[in-house]
C-alpha cells in the first residue's frame, strides 16, 4: 500500500453528488431509529411541526452552503472549514487577515465534533435494529453488553472498508439503498393512514390531520426540535465533495438544496404524518406490569417502527405482520449502512482538508496509493465509530447522549457557516447584482436560529429533571472538553511549529492569492 500526497479525483456528477448527500439524511433509516427517542408523551404531539421548524433551520442553512460552495468551487474537501479562511482573505480590508487561521481551526474542529461522533450514532442504530431483528427469532439474541458491542464493531469495519473504496463505490451503493428505502417507507405510511380511515374507533393520540402538524406548546416545539435536527443534517456532506466535482461551482450548490428538499421536504413529511395519523392505543406495551398505549408504547420499544409494522400488516396484508416487520427492519439496516458510509466519508475529508493544511496531524491528509482515499481518517474513524456505537447501543440514555452532542456540533457548524456566509457578503450591501434577502436576510435567521437551538440544549441540561437532565448535561460537559482539548492542540501546536495564531495583516498567504482580494460573491 502506497501513500500517496495526489489530489482526490473528478468523478461526480450532480446525480452522485444528490445521491451521496441524500444517503446521509435516509427518512428511511431515521423514521425507525429516532422514533422512540422522539415519542415522550409530555411533547411527542408537537413532532411534526418539529420536524418542519427544523426543516426550516436546515433550508436556511443549506442556502448558505449553496452560496458559499457556489464562490468558491475550489474548497475540495475543505466544506465550511475552507469558507471560513476565504471569506476573511477575499476582503479588500485587511484589518480582520489576523483572525483567518483562529477562524477556520474553530470551524474545522466544530465540524469534528460533528462527523466524528455522527458515524458511531449510526453504528449503535445498526446494532439495536441487529439486536431487534435477532430477537424476533431468538428472544435471547444479544441480550448481553458484549454481543451488542461485537455487533457494533463489525458493522464499523464493513462500513470502513466500503468507505476505503472511495466515493463510485460509495454512490451506486447509495443509490440502491436511497430507492428501497424511499419505496418501502411510501408504502408503510400509505398502509397506516389506510388503517386509520379504515378504524374509526380507535382512540387516536391526535383527534385529526390538523392535530398532526399543529405545534401544541413551545417548550415541547423546541425540545423535539433539539432531536429533529438529527434527522436532517447531511445536505452539507455535499460541500466536502467539491474535490469529486466534475463542475463544483454548478452541481454542489444543486446538491445541496435537492437532497434536503427531497428528504426532508417531501420523504419527512409524508412519513411523520403518516405515523403520527396513526398511533392510538390500537399500540400496546407492557411497563412495570402495566399496559401502555400510543406515545407511551413507542418509549417503551426499542422499535416502534416495527411494532406498527406487525400491527399494519396483521390487519391489512392477510395476517403477514411479521413479514412486513422483517422487510421494513431490512431495508433500514440497508439505510443505516448508507447512512454511516456518507457520514464517515464526509468526516474523513475535512480530517484529510485539515491535515493536508496541517492544522492536524499531517497523516490525515494522505490518500491511499491505489484507492486515493484519505485512508489514515478512515480508520481513525472507523475505530472512533466502533467505540461510540458500542457505548451507545447498551442503553437509551447512551445513545441520547452522543446525539446531543453531534447535535451541538451540528448547530455549531451550520449557525458558524451562515455567519461566514454573512461576512462574505456583507461588502455586497450595496451592490445592485446582489439580493439582500439571499445574502444578509437568510445568513441572520440561519444564525439566530442555529445558535437558538444550542441554547435550547443547555436550556434544558439545565432545567430539566431525571434522565434528560443527566444526559444533557453530560453531553454539553463532553462538547465542552472536546473544545477545550482542541484548543490545546492549536495552541500547543502553533508554539511546536513556530506558526503564529494571530497572522500579521500584510503577510503572503497562497490561499489569499488564489481566491483573490476583491473576489466577488453571486450566489
């Protein structure tokens, strides 16, 4: 195996771009896996209009991406990490040139904090759907902490060595999983509105259609949205691509907003409808002796998806409950493993953009000989991945946990990148090509609304009572130290290789020469 110090190579059209990007939302995938985590009776009524309210955040910031991945095709692998810099080094005024290198290490190590922990949320998603599929047959399957955490190992190294393979093997794996997924969702959501104009009797958790897509309170709005957003970050995987880009400057910015607007704005949509139209007490568990129905049920299964399957397919497809069980939990293990390839495929390009620029230790930014795939950040971070999935498998407050803080991340990173966006066309204010509400209107809201939804986390970390107490303040303690420790490394690396923090404002920098200093923003 040979390393090599190559570029990555051209070969994605907007098709491959979309699909790639689509892979890392996957309705499909989060409809089953999320569910639970978002059925907590005191604010699952509000869940549909979380979803649009995060549709909402997203689609702001996917905007930025668009204008910024348009201004600035050559970013490669950079995404965010590169806008940051440039946006500083395009200005004619050099006053702020100093704050480039500050800039873009904190984007750069906002969006680890992100994609590093994302790919392992995935691989204990994998293993509790393993886990739930294995125990249909067998009710003693995995039921010890060590079979879940081989699970979840496995499942890592196939999505390593799949990611090792680079982005063509990648897409048309992706865009296999895309069409089942899509197709076997449709159809399951088509089944449970059937069933409930079929059974009238029912007691419903939501009186009607209207009921469904209504807020019902604002803290419980705001509190299925910190979760919803889990569901939607993915679009902005397109931007780490532009270095696969056969036309960077015209299919990046394409890529983004059509693989949220179709995940989200049509597959989301329909599918959270569908079951929340649904759920009643016609869905039953049992809890501490006692019989719950509806919301309550759903916290109380590791899979609600599959339990409605069972009941849909029971009642309308002739008794085949447990068939249509085993097919829908198939096609979101296919989902899943979609899912963790693109994120872990984003995540090691901008490790591999941050080590080619050595703001992190120069191997992340070696490709590999035959592959020329940054494979050093694959297998950090299929091993990452492995040991956060096998944490977060063992239990529900595990995996809540680390969804926090990619979440954090998550905000962090996209309300950073419409502030950079802001910055770089804010010399455009008066400036007749330009469209004020493109340029400054959507970067501000995207801002706001972003930072809104970090303070939303620690509001409840410190607010609120038991568990979700516990777990937010245990994520937003971890997030805290990934920052503090990433703060060490710049500075102690900085005082290592002689590099100043702070650059002066008149200095040469090659990144400076080719953006150019009146580089000019159209979005």
């Amino acid at each position: 195996m040979a390393e090599s110090s190559g570029e990555l190579k051209p070969t994605l059209g907007l098709v491959g771009i979309t699909i790639n990007a689509m892979a890392l939302i996957a309705p499909g995938a989060f409809l089953w896996t999320t569910y639970q985590l978002q059925a907590p009776p005191s604010s699952a009524k509000n869940m549909w209009a979380a979803i649009a309210l995060a549709t909402c955040i997203a689609l702001l910031t996917a905007s930025c991406y668009a204008t910024l991945s348009k201004a600035y095709p050559e970013a490669g692998a950079g995404s965010s990490y590169y806008y940051a810099e440039a946006a500083i080094l395009s200005k004619e005024d050099h006053k702020h040139f100093r704050l480039a290198r500050l800039a873009k290490f904190v984007t750069g190590w906002s969006a680890h904090l992100y994609y590093w922990v994302y790919p392992g949320i995935m691989i204990s998603f994998m293993g509790t759907l393993i886990v739930y599929i294995g125990q249909l047959f067998n009710p003693g399957f995995a039921s010890d902490w060590f079979s879940k955490v081989v699970i979840c190992v496995v499942f890592a190294g196939l999505v390593g060595s799949i990611a090792m393979m680079g982005v063509t093997g990648s897409t048309l794996i992706n865009i296999i999983i895309n069409i089942v997924q899509i197709v076997s969702l449709t159809f399951l959501g088509l089944l449970m509105i059937v069933y409930r104009l079929g059974h009238p009797n029912v007691t419903y958790e939501h009186t009607n259609a209207v009921s469904v897509v209504m807020p019902h309170d604002l803290m419980g709005l705001v509190y299925q949205a910190t979760i919803a957003i889990l569901l939607l970050v993915g679009f902005e995987s397109a931007t780490a691509m532009a270095g696969e880009a056969i036309n960077a400057r015209r299919d990046i910015p394409r890529g983004v907003m059509l693989s949220l607007f179709i995940q989200a704005c049509i597959c989301y949509f329909f599918e959270y409808f569908s079951v929340n139209f649904f759920i009643g007490d016609q869905y039953t568990a049992v809890v501490d002796g006692k019989t719950v129905t509806g919301f309550a049920a759903a916290v109380a299964s590791g899979a609600p998806l599959g339990d409605m399957a069972k009941i849909l397919g029971d009642t309308l497809l002739f008794g085949n409950g447990f068939l249509l069980q085993i097919t829908i939990a198939s096609t979101v293990v296919m989902a899943l493993i979609g899912t963790a390839l693109s994120s872990l495929s984003t995540g090691v390009r901008i490790s591999y953009a941050m080590g080619s620029d050595r703001e992190l230790p120069t191997v992340f930014g070696f490709l590999h000989g035959r592959y020329n795939t940054p494979h050093i950040g694959i297998y950090f971070l299929t091993v990452l991945s492995a040991l956060i999935g096998a944490y977060a498998v063992q239990s529900v407050d595990n995996v809540t946990i680390v969804t926090l803080v990619s979440n954090i991340g998550t905000f962090m990173l996209y309300g950073i990148t419409c502030g950079i966006t802001l910055i770089a066309t804010l010399r455009h204010l008066l400036d007749d090509e330009h469209n004020p509400f493109q340029t400054i209107v959507i970067p501000v809201l995207g801002l706001v609304m972003n930072l809104f939804m970090v303070c939303g986390i620690f509001y409840y970390g410190l607010t609120g009572s038991g568990s979700a107490q516990v777990n937010s303040i245990t994520a937003i303690g971890i997030s805290i130290a990934f920052f503090v420790a990433g703060f060490a490394y710049l500075i102690g690396d900085s005082l290592i290789k002689g590099k100043p923090l702070f650059l002066p404002a008149d200095i040469s920098h090659p990144l400076r020469d080719r953006v150019g200093a009146s580089k000019v923003l159209k979005p």
